[in-house]
C-alpha cells in the first residue's frame, strides 16, 4: 500500500508560481517558500513535517519568480489601464449627457462603457500577472490595450491635423506607446489559448469595434451635415402713423425669422439697419456709368439704372434684432417691432431696411452661457472689454459679446485648444462675429481686427472655424418709396 505525501508541491510555471495541493486538495499556490509558509499558517497547519512535503520540478530552495519584475508588470499594466479609462470617460461623460445629437449621445455612452470596460481590465490585468484565478482575465486585458491603442491611435492623428498644444496631449501619448508595450506583451504570453472559444470572443470584440467605428464615423461626418439649415426672414415697413409732432411720422417696422430647417441653430450676432436713400434723376445715362464704383462699394448687391444715379445714403435706425446666445428651434419664430422717426418732409426718395442674423449650427457645437452677457466699451470696469477712445476712435461704442464654445464631438475639444465666440455690434461699426483659438487679454474690436485680418494663419484658422461649427449670415433687405410709405399714412 503506497503512502500519498500529505502536502505537494508542484513543478514551477514559467512565471515561478508553484500549486500547492494538501490531502490530494489544491489551497492554493505560493511565489517564495514564504508565501507557502503563511498559506498552510492560515489554514491551522503551524506545526509543519517537512519530511511529508513532496516536492515536484525542484525543491524548497526552487523558486524562480522575479517579484520586483512581475509587480513592476502589474503596477504598469494596471496604472495604464486606469489612466487609459478616466481619459475614455472624460471623453464619452460631456457627450453622453449634454451632446445635442442622439447618435453623438450614443458615442458618448460607447466611450464611456469603453471606461468600465477597462476598470476591468485593469483588475484582469491585475489577476493574470498574479494567480490567474479567472480564466478570461488575459484576453479581457488585451481586450483593454487594444482599446487603448485603437482611441489613442484616432486621438493622434486628430490632433496631427492642427497640432495645437492641449493638456490631454499628456495623457494620449503616452498611453498610445503604453498600448504598444501592453500589447507586445500580451501577445507574447497568448492568453487566447486559456480562452475556451477564443474565435467567437475576437469575433464579439471585432463586432463592437465596427459599431462603434460607424456610430462615430455617423454622428461625426454624416449626421451633422445631413440637416440642412432653412432660416426665413422677412423684413417690412407697416402703415405710417402721425407722431405728436407734426413734422415727423412714425412708420412701423416689422422684423421676423423661422427655423424652417431640420437643425436648432444659434444666434451669434444680429442686426437691422434702416436707411435713407436719396437719388439724382438724369434723362442721359449717367446712372448706368456709376455702376462700376457702386460694384466696388456695394459688391454683388449694386445695380445700374439710366435716369437714376445714387445719392446719399443715411442710416436712419440700426439695432439688434436678436440678442446673442439665444437659439432658434427647428420651427421656431421670433418677431420684433419697431418705430422708424423720419421727417414728414424728407429728402430721402426711398426707405430701405436690411435684416442679418450669423447663426452657428447647434449639431455642431454649445455656446457657454457667458456669451449672452453684454459688455459696454464705454465703460471702464469692463476690464478688458473697455476700449479707450483713442483706440476706438474708427468703431465708436459697441458692445461686445465673449464667451467660450464646444464641440459638440468631445473628441475635437481634447485635441484642440479651446476656442472662443467673440461678437462686436455697434451702431457705428461694422457688426462681426470671430470663432477662433484667441483669448487676448485685450478683448476689443480694434484686437481683434489688428491680429484676425493681419495673418494669413489667423484667417484661415477663422475660416477653418466657420466650416467646422457651421457657421453663416442669412440677411434680407427691402426698399419702398418714401412718397408710397407715407401715402398709406393714416391721416
């Protein structure tokens, strides 16, 4: 009758951990004769024979784990796997929650379950460098760098097309040649091979990358450009009334606008200007020879007629017709009226009135709600919104609009710097709208202009900016006679 050993130690794997079977039943498993020590301590053994230990593939002294190396693996693997899932939830968390889209809210949720996934990994990683105790640590694991490697790939080549210094860029590009490290590692240990069915894991694990890869390609490219943008606006004088002084006649001004379109948008600046228009009549055909200077000035707006040449012009009324930062629905209107003061007995021969609003797509980007506050130049404890007189002496006083915008794909926003709406409207100025990566320290329009409009780099950044955020002017323009408007007075 042959005598079983009471305790077993089996051969070393290639990693140095050794099972320990006691009465024919595995405890556990052991890296040092320490470690083998306090397992059979733990479980009441303390007074141990060694003479009944059978020591397989070596004996007591037989240990060949490299502690320092292996928890030098573990602390990497893990530590790149949590750094690895705070970057995809800070990724995926603002889109998840505030994006505007469904299909960018999808993508948000993808990353942000991209984040839970490799918490996970990181504690599969923690288990396949230690006792392997779960079976599909190893390939969730490699599942978690190549979903580093993947995200930190698309990350570096959004940011290879402008490479603008952001603070993520200390985060993506190490983990980026973490992932490398992770998955040459990975690789070489083949844990695929403890997988029972290991080709219908890769084949779940290749479905979900395509998902993800066509809901972001969708919500990124398709989507966004797909809605088309339809804003009405109308424009018209009302039947002229009589003011307390005779001299003068109030004439009703009526501004409209409806998002017609399939996308919300936002109101970056807007503006109605009402002028005056006085004419010289001539029976030749001087009119017909200004027509060139009038396209210099005017542009594609200028018109050419025989017997009328133009005259001077004079703005009668200007404001804003919506203010900034507000948004249209899809469906929406807004109205506003208005009361024009003109002389009963004027020299203008006609009254015209111009409409423009610059909208920004809402698909595309969010507008922080600071751009809504209205900031005076005139006044001093504006602070870097105050424009001396002598700097402004070309603008007048405007006012001035500022405020912070985002993406709406957070995946632009890490790889970006940070990018500013500016608007400026004032009676006296030109109205404009800037988006771009400045952030002076001296907010004025004469800033703006001096830096914006004097580099090629800083134009085509506005430019580029425009595109993205889907941004542009719908205007409208209307023109009566004088002697028709005020025909229809009420007296």
């Amino acid at each position: 009758m042959s005598i079983q050993p009471w305790v077993t130690v089996d051969p070393p794997d290639d990693r140095g951990l050794r099972k320990i079977t006691v009465g024919g039943k595995t405890v556990g498993s052991a890296w040092s004769f320490r470690e083998l020590c306090k397992i059979l301590n733990r479980l009441g053994y303390t007074d141990m024979d060694f003479s009944s230990f059978y020591w397989r593939g070596g004996d007591s002294k037989t240990w060949p784990d490299k502690p320092w190396r292996r928890r030098a693996i573990v602390t990497l693997m893990t530590g790149g796997m949590v750094g690895s899932a705070i970057l995809h939830l800070s990724i995926g968390w603002p889109d998840a929650l505030r994006a505007l889209t469904f299909a960018q809210r999808i993508v948000g949720a993808i990353f942000i379950l991209a984040g839970v996934l490799l918490v996970a990994a990181a504690l599969a990683a923690h288990d396949y460098w230690g006792r392997r105790e779960f079976r599909p640590s190893g390939m969730i694991a490699l599942t978690g760098a190549l979903i580093t490697l993947a995200t930190d790939t698309l990350l570096l080549i959004m940011w290879l097309e402008e490479r603008e210094y952001t603070p993520y860029l200390i985060a993506f590009i190490p983990l980026s040649l973490w992932s490398l490290w992770a998955l040459c590692l990975l690789i070489r240990e083949k844990p695929w091979k403890e997988m029972p069915h290991p080709t219908r894991f890769a084949a779940g694990v290749a479905a979900t990358a395509l998902l993800t890869a066509v809901s972001l390609a969708y919500s990124t490219m398709y989507q966004p450009t797909s809605a088309p943008i339809d804003i009405t606006l109308k424009a018209e004088f009302g039947t002229p009334q009589t003011s307390p002084d005779p001299k003068y006649v109030h004439v009703p001004l009526k501004l409209h606008a409806k998002n017609d379109g399939g996308i919300p948008v936002y109101i970056l600046n807007s503006d109605y200007t009402v002028r005056g228009s006085s004419v010289s009549y001539s029976s030749s055909s001087e009119g017909l020879e200004e027509w060139t200077a009038d396209t210099e000035y005017l542009g594609d707006t200028a018109e050419a007629q025989r017997h009328a040449s133009k005259g001077e012009d004079a703005v009668v009324a200007s404001g804003h017709f919506y203010y900034p930062g507000a948004w249209l629905e899809i469906g929406e209107q807004y109205a506003k009226g208005a009361v024009i003061r003109i002389p009963r007995k004027t020299k203008y021969d006609t009254l015209e009135v111009s409409l423009s609003i610059d909208i920004m797509r809402k698909d595309r980007g969010r507008i922080d709600e600071e751009f809504s506050i209205s900031r005076f130049s005139w006044e001093e404890h504006e602070g870097e919104f105050h424009c001396p007189p002598d700097e402004c002496r070309d603008y007048g006083p405007y006012v001035a609009y500022h405020g912070r915008v985002h993406h709406n794909n957070n995946l632009i926003n890490v790889t970006r710097r940070p990018r500013y709406v500016t608007a400026f409207w004032g009676p006296e100025s030109t109205y404009s709208h800037y988006i771009s990566s400045f952030d002076f320290k001296k907010k004025t329009i004469a800033a703006y202009d001096d830096t914006l409009f004097s580099s090629k780099e800083a134009q085509a950044e506005w430019k580029r900016e425009r595109y993205r955020y889907g941004v542009g002017t719908v205007d409208t323009y209307f023109e009566t006679p004088i002697n028709a408007l005020l025909g229809r007075s009420s007296e």
